[in-house]
C-alpha cells in the first residue's frame, strides 16, 4: 500500500474545505487547485487577472517548496479561467514561474469558482530523486 504524506506551507493559504493543499504518494505530489487568496485574510485579492495568477503561482511555489520540490518539477498543470479571454495574459505570467521543458497542461472556461475567484490552478510534481519521508 502507498504510504501518503500531507503537505502543508505556511506561505499559501490553508484550504478553506475539506482538503489537503497537497499530499504526496510515492514520488508524486498532486497540488490542490490554489486561488488568488490573501494568506492572511483569506480573501480574493482585488486586483486584474495578471496580479492574481501571480498570487496563485506564487503560493503552488510555496507548497512546491514545502514538498521538498519546485514548480520545475510540475508534469501537470490544469487551469481554470472564469473568462478564457484572459489565457494570454495567465500565459505571460505563467512564464515568469516555468522554464522548458514546460509541463504538459490544460487550460478551461468555467462558469464559477470558489469565493468568486477569476482563476484557479493546480499541480502534479514528480520528485523522483528525492527523499520522501
């Protein structure tokens, strides 16, 4: 059986339901979907669609690193946009956070998301080299 290892930072937010922010089986660690949350307040931010993919990619960077990885070490990235008219500028910021070779990802429209969030992202990383427990 996998043993499976919770992952927490104290520089993202805690989930606001019943959810890791990650947890690690073997030499995976899956990302819970991340939305533009003020850690503090736990409110969206208020600012355009650029400067909340920023706080987003900024806090998966933050569990990444708490799983003892990177966001260089993501294999998936699943987006999801309110507005799909934003994918270009999400493009724009997502570069300043993965180099090539890019994971592979999805991009989708929905019609909500939690707390009126505009953009929410999750992450699966690959540690295979790296000590697990």
């Amino acid at each position: 059986m996998a043993k499976i290892k919770v992952i927490y930072s104290e520089n993202a937010p805690e989930a606001i339901g019943p959810y890791s922010q990650a947890v690690r089986v073997n030499g995976f660690v899956y990302l819970s979907g991340q939305i533009p949350l003020n850690p503090q307040t736990l409110q969206i931010i208020d600012e355009d669609i650029s400067g909340q993919a920023q706080q987003v990619f900024t806090h998966l960077a933050a569990v990444a690193d708490a799983a003892g990885g990177s966001l260089a070490d993501s294999v998936k990235i699943n987006i999801s946009l309110t507005d799909i008219g934003d994918f270009d500028q999400v493009n724009k910021v997502m570069e300043k956070f993965f180099s090539k070779p890019y994971p592979a990802r999805a991009c989708v429209q929905v019609t909500g998301l939690p707390r009126g969030a505009n953009i929410e992202v999750e992450a699966i990383l690959y540690l295979e080299n790296r000590h697990q427990f």
